[in-house]
C-alpha cells in the first residue's frame, strides 16, 4: 500500500504504449493537484484517462524559472506531479531544474518510476560494457559532434544518446569516421507501431537511417581501441571535413590522441593536395 505525503512527485509516463503506465503511476496522477509537463495536451489526455482532476501547467525551456514557485508551492500543500511527454522526466528535459529546486527548499521528491527511453534501449542493445555514458543531444554541428563523441566512446564503454530523426544519419556516420565504425544499435519510435531496434556497424546504420522519421534513441557501442589511441590522420580529416580551421582541429586532435602538434599542421597540409584553410 502506498503511503501518501506532500511532495513533488516524478512520474515516468509510457513511451507510446499506454499500457506501459504502471498502477502507482495512475493512482499518482489521479490525486494530484497540479501537474506539470512540457506539452500539457499529450499529459492531460494521459491524465484524463486516469481519473485526475488536476491543474495542469506547462514547464518549458523558457518558463522553468518563473514557473518554479507555484509547482514547489503545490508540492508543499499536497502531491504535485512532474511529468514528461513520454519516459522519465528529469532526463534531457527542463525538469531537472525543478527537482533541484524542491531539493533546496526541503520538499520533498519522490521518484515514480518507469518507462525510460534510455534504459529501454540499453536493454535491448546487447552490449557486454562496463560503463554506460549518457550524453543526450548531441551537438548538431559536425566539428563539436565528432569531438565529443571522441571524448565520451572507448573500448569499455558504450555512449547512449537522444537524436532528431533528421540528423540520425549524420550522428552515424561521424561515429563511423572517428571512432573506427563501431556497432550501434537504433531504437526507434520505441514501443509505438512502428518500433524498430536494429543493430549494425555505423557506417551500415548510416545510410538506412538516413532519412529516419519519428524519435530515435542511438547507443553506440564500444570501441576497438581507445580514440585516444586511434588514428590522429584520419580524426583530423574528419575535422577538417566538418570544417574546422587548422589550429584549432590540430589542437583538439593533439588533446585527443597525444599527436604533436607539429605533425598534425603538416598533416592537414597534405589533405586534399595541400589546400587547407587558414589556422
């Protein structure tokens, strides 16, 4: 039996399948007096069909600040909801601001679990890894992409991410160039009609996701070796493809792999027939 209290309350709502929302989560939702989500038409109707009577409010981007006050004011009184559009709020989301701040004014939080995105797609990736790393929206331009994704991949670790459907593609393939074409896994649309969870190396991934629709969760799987003991030539090629200037690709690489700098200038010299933009 659950024991009810005032508090915030982080309630994961499915990914697609409505089936996917557990009894505690409804019976949450249900009591509340407010709740708050990105986009309150898809968790008034989730809301609805549980029962709730509850005042909704949205918790965007731009209005988290302001809207802290009344959610925490909410959560003092009696049971206030946080939820996402779908999966775990908290999660690459403005929510994480407002849990922070009921931490710092002492209300109470309490998490509600279920569907998740990231674990679903961990779950069903099938890597044998140490260490997972989370890494959310990647950077959309190519320079800042690549050089994270080096950062974050390894030989022990596998990089789960959120992408758009339209850049899928492109995330893919700069796994392919500057991590060695490792194996990844797709999830798309997870737990909705149309769900697809395929597995191959990057590059392959690339081109039949290319032009994706819907939400796609992408884990990358570990690499042959580390990036830092990859091939400097062939990541300061990829800089320079995504259009990155000489020094700073030269330094970046150099941090990344232990090349001297010295060498990597007279390498981005000879790409292309010794073109190359000014440093």
């Amino acid at each position: 039996m659950t024991s009810w209290h005032p508090g915030l309350y982080v309630v994961a709502t499915p990914l697609g399948n409505l089936g996917d929302l557990s009894p505690r989560a409804q019976e949450t939702l249900r009591l509340a007096s407010l709740i708050a989500a990105e986009d309150t038409r898809i968790t008034g109707r989730l809301a609805r069909a549980a029962g709730s009577t509850a005042r909704l409010v949205s918790l965007t981007e731009f209005n988290v600040v302001e809207r802290i006050p009344e959610v925490l004011e909410a959560a003092a009184a009696g049971i206030a909801v946080l939820a996402s559009d779908a999966g775990t709020p908290g999660i690459c989301d403005p929510g994480g601001r407002l849990v922070a701040a009921a931490h710092r004014a002492g209300v109470r939080v309490v998490p509600v679990p279920g569907p998740s995105a990231l674990a679903a797609a961990l779950s069903v990736a099938g890597f044998d890894a140490a260490v997972a790393v989370f890494a959310g929206f990647l950077p959309r331009k190519p320079g800042e992409r690549r050089s994270m994704l080096a950062r974050l991949a390894g030989p022990d670790r596998v990089v789960v991410c959120f992408e758009a459907p339209g850049r899928v593609g492109a995330l893919l393939r700069d796994a392919a160039e500057v991590l060695g074409d490792p194996e990844a896994v797709v999830c798309r649309e997870l737990t909705k009609m149309h769900e697809e969870v395929v597995r191959g190396r990057a590059a392959e991934l690339a081109d039949r996701f290319a032009a994706a629709r819907g939400e796609c969760t992408v884990v990358i799987g570990p690499t042959e070796e580390a990036p830092a003991a990859a091939d400097a030539h062939g990541l300061l090629a990829a800089f320079r493809r995504a259009g990155a200037r000489r020094g700073a690709a030269a330094a970046e690489v150099s941090r990344l792999t232990g090349a001297p700098r010295g060498e990597l200038y007279a390498a981005w010299d000879r790409l292309d027939g010794g073109e190359h933009a000014p440093g």
